[in-house]
C-alpha cells in the first residue's frame, strides 16, 4: 500500500489519517504526510474507538 501511495507523492503531496487500536481501551490517530517520497507520521490524538471521547495531542 505504501509504495503506491510514495510513487503517487513523487507529483503531489499526499495525506491520509488513520486510526489503530491499542489492545488497551483506547485507539491513537495518525496523520501520515507522503511528498517527494518521504513519509512522515504524526500522532494527533487518543480517542475512544467509538468517538465517545477524544484526548488532542497535536498542537
């Protein structure tokens, strides 16, 4: 998936969200930003996996 998605950046910058469970009671949301190749991830926040409450880290 990632491979496709770096080639695609090479022309434009490309961006996705994603949210992935913590096998504890709460799931942590990343921003992936792919431009000229590099990849880079930064965690925006903790949030209940069924949007009851949501914890902001980015700033």
């Amino acid at each position: 998936m990632f491979d496709a998605m770096t080639a695609v950046s090479r022309e434009r910058p490309l961006a996705f969200i994603t949210m992935e469970g913590t096998g504890v009671d709460y799931s942590e949301l990343f921003l992936h930003w792919i431009e000229g190749g590099e990849r880079s991830v930064t965690h925006l926040a903790n949030a209940n996996p069924h949007g009851r409450w949501l914890e902001w880290l980015a700033t």
